[in-house]
C-alpha cells in the first residue's frame, strides 16, 4: 500500500513485478484479503469518514455506516480543487472547502491549514476540524506543499532546505486560491498547523504579514534548542537541517523561525502539551515570549498531561479545547 500524490492505492507483487491492485481517491488504513478477488477494506473516500467495505471483483459495497447518523443534518463542506504552479515542481494542486450557508458575492475570512511531517499528505477525505471552521463560516484551504509524501523522495526532501521552497509553494498556492475564490476576504487570512505545519505557520508570520492570525501548534521555533531537547534529536535535527550546533550554529540559526521574530506583526496563538518530548513546550514558550518581547498580541494555552497526539488520541475534553481554542482566536481576530 502506498500514497500517489493524494490518495492510497494498494499493489501485489507477483514474485515478478509490483502492479496496481486496487485504488481510492482518499485513504486506507488497513485491508484483509478473504478470497480470490474479495478482501475487506477501512478506507475514507473522498468527502468521508472511515468506514468498512468489502470489494469483489473490483465492486464496491460498504458493510458499516458509523458515522452516517453523526452527520445526519450536518454541514459537511464538499473539496473543491485548485491547481497552483509550484516553485519548482509543475503544477500542483490542493483543495478549498466552502463555508456553510455560502452566498456568492458576499465576502468571508479564510483559514489556510499546514500539515505536519513534513512527510506527509493531505486527502480528499473529511478532515474534522477543516470541516468544523467551514461549519463556522470559514473559508478553508490546505495542499501538499514540497516536502510532502506521495510525489517520490525528490518531492519530499526537505533537507537543507526548511522555509524555502516550501515557503514559496505555500505563498503561490495561497495567491492562486485567492484568485479562484474572489469572496475570500484577503485582508481576514488565517493561517494554523500542528509540528512540521506549526514550524511554517512560525516561519510564515516571520516572512510575511499577509495573515491577520495565526494559530501554531506543537510546533518548532528553534533548532539550535531543539537538537538538544527533543526525543528525536540531535539525529534529526542535524540530517533535516543539514548542520549542528557543533559544526554550523549559524545555518542551523538561519533556518530557526525564532531569528525572524522581529518581522512578525500577526497576533498567535500557541498550542502545546506538557508532554510533547517531539516539539517540547519549550518551543512554542520560546516564540510565545518573543512575540510578547515584541509587542507583538499573543497567547499560550498549555495542555496537562497531553503530548504530541493532543488532536488525535488526547483526551476527548481537552481536544474540544484545543478546536474551542484555535476558532474563538479566528473569530477574535479575523472579524467574525
């Protein structure tokens, strides 16, 4: 099983050759194989929640419906896809989800959401809390910017090369939504990830004042402290940015979004939990004060005894807190 650009697919390999088996135009997360021609499958399809299915001779018939009943009446807003030119890479594409109740002509704030890794990929499936800030009367926008998985290691590798081009792939898929989608409100652009999504959303306030908000979560600001501080460090740190606090501070200084902190105008928020050993809190702290020292607005909610899985195994209350937070700072800040 493997990602191609946006969507799983499934291969067999014969002893000879791999071959194309089976493919969605969303995610998989698990298959078994019952028969000639017949296994079972949890996928998302596009627009959709997991479910069960079974295929059989390539038909698809869906065994569960779990979640029918919990959107039953509900806004689920439909991707909507548009192509942007990437820096270096062709044309690329990412998605828009429209708000509830949308009007044409009339003009809405915006939320443009990162994903973390970098190695990894956004579908076409439901992704709940795009889905609750579309539901709120956002605008909602998200790609698979370089560095993400998918497009073969070329595409993916960010060595060396953090804040540069994928900076650029974000601002130009950015520039082509806003083209696309005239009610955007340009002047209501928020922006929010969580790890690899949290390090672009600090790096982004620092290189442009395009967004009126920003929620950075479980993020990175600084690799020299984070060589030293996280559970995947100094490995990691040295292979991504290519240097180490030992034999280049300054490289491994300049692609830290916390030396940039005297350009950022944008009020953030900070999300972080006391037991994060991959981003620590002492990440987000370290911008958080930064910005204060700054006159820059912002505020930091810490999550007790929540680590990096805060949004997608943390506790059922604190991961209503974390939406509650993240929408109450939009609807503040981008005029609600």
């Amino acid at each position: 099983m493997t990602t191609i650009v946006d969507h799983d697919e499934i291969y067999v390999f014969d002893g000879q050759e791999v071959k194309p088996f089976f493919a969605t135009d969303g995610i998989i997360k698990g298959f078994r194989l019952t028969g000639e021609g017949e296994f079972f499958l949890e996928a998302a399809f596009a627009n959709e929640l997991l479910e069960f299915y079974l295929v059989k001779n390539g038909q698809v018939k869906k065994l569960s419906s779990y979640n029918d009943q919990a959107l039953a009446g509900k806004y689920v807003a439909k991707v909507n896809e548009v192509e942007y030119e990437s820096i270096e890479d062709g044309i690329q594409h990412g998605w828009v989800l429209l708000p509830k109740d949308y009007q044409a002509g009339k003009k809405y704030p915006a939320i443009l959401d990162v994903h973390g890794g970098p190695r990894a990929t956004y579908s076409k499936a439901f992704f709940h809390e795009m889905q609750v800030w579309a539901g709120a009367g956002y605008f909602v926008f998200f790609c698979n910017i370089h560095g993400s998985n998918g497009q073969g290691n070329q595409y993916g590798d960010l060595r060396g090369r953090y804040g540069t081009v994928d900076y650029e792939d974000l601002m130009k898929f950015t520039d082509a939504v806003l083209a696309a989608y005239p009610d955007i409100d340009q002047t209501r652009l928020g922006i929010t990830g969580g790890s690899y999504g949290g390090f672009m959303t600090n790096w982004v306030i620092g290189h442009t004042d395009r967004f009126k908000a920003a929620a950075s979560q479980r993020s990175i600001s600084n690799w020299l402290s984070f060589e030293h501080m996280s559970d995947i460090a100094p490995e990691f740190c040295v292979d991504q940015v290519g240097a180490s606090e030992d034999d280049n501070p300054e490289k491994v200084w300049l692609y830290s979004p916390l030396k940039y902190v005297k350009n950022v105008k944008t009020p953030t928020l900070f999300l972080n939990s006391d037991e994060d050993y991959r981003c620590p809190v002492e990440e987000g702290m370290q911008m958080f004060h930064a910005l204060m020292s700054h006159g820059v607005e912002s505020r930091m909610v810490v999550f007790h005894g929540e680590n990096h899985e805060l949004s997608r195994s943390g506790r059922p209350k604190n991961r209503l807190s974390r939406l509650q937070e993240i929408q109450t700072w939009f609807d503040g800040h981008l005029d609600k």
